[in-house]
C-alpha cells in the first residue's frame, strides 16, 4: 500500500529515524493511536512470571499490555496498515509478521502476559489492571466488577465483542479465539497464547508459572 506524503520513491520503511527516546528506539515499535501507546514489536523478558515481568518491565519505565490495550492491538495489526513509534508507515508484509508471531495457529508455542488480574470483592468478581510498583508492592490502579462478558469456557468473538475491560461478550462459531473464564479463585491472571491447535485468550492462569516462550510485550505511553 503506498505511504501518504512519503519522498518520490521511497518504499515504506526504508530511511527511518533511529534515534533512541530516553534510551529507547521508537522503530522497534508500533503506535496504537486509540490509546496513545508504543507496543513493542517482539515478546521479551522470556523465563518470567507474571510478577517478575512487571516488575522487570517497571525498572525499564515500560509496562505490560491490558487487555482492551491487547486487543486493540491486535485489530490494529490485522487490518495490515500501521505505523511505528517514529510514526512511519509499516511494511504490510511486516505487520502481517507481528500479527502472525502472535496470533497465527501454528508451531512454535507462543504466549505473553497481560495486565490483570481477578479478585472477589464482597462476594463479586472483580478485575485489576493497570498495575505499578508503589513503595516496592504491585498494586492495581483500576479495580472494577466484571463487566457482562462470556463466563464459560468457548471459542469468543474477541476482536469485535470485547468490553471496555477486552473480555468477549459474544461466543463465536469461527475457531478462532478460545477464550478461558476468570476464575474465582483470586490468583488467576491473563496470558495470550498460541500453537498449531489453538489461539487462547487465558483468564485462569496462574502467575507463578514461567517458561522460555513465555514474555511479555513492553508498552510506552506516549507523552
């Protein structure tokens, strides 16, 4: 697709800025305009849990994806056109890349973390996200009830039934997205994965849990 007010005959891509911002470089990123955030184009901090991964992402001043940041995402990268952090148009060929490491049903196992959480409160399910270490403790800065969303384990309409809190309000007949309930267990939180038989959305992980395909995906608000 060609690249709006791009110099004669220069490909999407080619000649960007590479200056690093605060000692990271925006090319290595995708800005999602709807909430003005810089996503990392590859999975890092492999090996961690779910804490370890905040708490690494924080001492980098990142942070990890919600979920409605996910799925934001995720539609943004499915729709082929995209900018980086410098705000250069992609390559199509290179989103589909990004959207396919992610979410392409296929070998190798691949899984990142999400920000939140769930916890009952006063006998109702609540979810927490947009977690930041204050005084050295991971703490929530939204806590909320569910919203009405699936509560059963089922392939979902993710992409185009998610609440403002990203969980599914539809079931869905295309295989695409299997979708794990929250648990009330109050130590269940959120992982994305994805291999050759399934692509999940998992509300009932458990966060100690770590593995070499398993990352997480850096974000930057944008000033």
């Amino acid at each position: 697709m060609a690249e709006p007010d791009a110099p004669k005959g220069r490909k999407p891509g080619q000649n960007r800025k590479t200056t690093p911002v605060n000692g990271v470089n925006l090319a290595d990123y995708v800005f999602v305009p709807e909430h003005n955030l810089y996503v990392a184009k590859k999975r890092t901090h492999q090996d961690s849990n779910w804490y370890k991964a905040h708490q690494s992402l924080h001492q980098e001043n990142k942070r990890m994806l919600t979920i409605r940041e996910f799925v934001d995402f995720l539609s943004l990268l499915k729709t082929g056109n995209a900018l980086d952090g410098l705000e250069q148009r992609l390559p199509e060929d290179e989103v589909k890349r990004i959207y396919n490491d992610i979410a392409e049903k296929r070998n190798p196992y691949r899984a990142e973390w999400l920000d939140a959480d769930f916890k009952v409160v006063d006998e109702r399910l609540h979810i927490n996200y947009n977690h930041r270490n204050v005084n050295g403790n991971l703490q929530p800065q939204n806590s909320e009830p569910l919203e009405e969303c699936v509560m059963e384990n089922v392939y979902v309409d993710l992409m185009g039934s998610a609440n403002k809190q990203g969980l599914p309000t539809r079931k869905s007949n295309n295989q695409e997205f299997y979708y794990w309930k929250p648990l009330e267990d109050n130590n269940s939180v959120v992982g994305f994965y994805a291999d050759s038989g399934r692509v999940d959305l998992d509300c009932g992980r458990y966060p100690d849990y770590s593995g070499s395909a398993l990352g997480v995906r850096a974000a930057l608000d944008k000033d």
